[in-house]
C-alpha cells in the first residue's frame, strides 16, 4: 500500500470522508484551547474565579470568523451576566480569527458545584 493510500485508510478509520474534515476539526480542535486559554482572563468579580476554572464555559466553536460561546450562570438572573458577557467578547474579540462573539446562554444542563475544576475548589475553599 503506498503512504498516500495509507493515509487516506487512516482518515477513513478515524471517521472522515476526506483530509478537509480532519484538517478542520483540528485546527477547531486548536481555535478552542486558544479561546478557554484566553477566557481564563475572564474573572468573577464575585468570586474571583474565571469562567473556565467556575465551570460556565461549555463549548467554544469559531465558523467564518463568528465564535459562539455556548455557557451557562451559576444561577438564573446573575446580575454578573451582562458583564461577563461584555469581558468575554472584548477577549475573544482580540483573537485574529475572530470577526464576531456570540454568547449562547444555556440552562441546561444546569450549572452545579460539580463543573467546578480542581484550582476553583481548591480557591473556595470547597473540599
């Protein structure tokens, strides 16, 4: 078998119908640790956590330059909310990639101490 055979074998194996799809999941795959590493600037004035360590962030995804930010609150009518949403877009704004920031504010799957990473426990002292 020849490598390029080969490859096109191991992109068909791993799910893909061509090189593109693979390509593009990789570099969203990329896009999206770049955005969680930058929303990590994004601070609760409240509990001086960021976004991503309190567990509000769900997913990050960029197409055509827009990037929708699927999240959530801790609770339903955060007065935080509109200010959260302001930090978070001049953030994600700064990225080259990014033309437009829109927030998709999700209930569920609602918002528990649970999503909390380890640093945020270990900050709030929640054991």
């Amino acid at each position: 078998m020849t490598a390029q055979k080969s490859a096109v074998a191991q992109i068909l194996i791993a799910g893909y119908n061509n090189p593109n799809e693979m390509e593009d999941d990789m570099m969203d795959e990329t896009f999206k640790d770049h955005a969680l590493e930058a929303l990590e600037q994004v601070i609760d004035p409240e509990l001086g956590v960021d976004v991503v360590d309190l567990g509000l962030i769900y997913d990050v995804a960029i197409d055509n330059g827009v990037c929708t930010v699927t999240m959530t609150l801790t609770i339903m009518g955060c007065p935080l909310s509109d200010m959260l949403s302001e930090d978070i877009d001049s953030v994600l704004s700064r990225m080259p990639e990014v033309n437009e920031v829109k927030i998709n504010l999700v209930w569920e799957p609602a918002w528990s101490v649970d999503n909390l990473s380890r640093q945020a426990k270990i900050m709030l002292g929640i054991h």
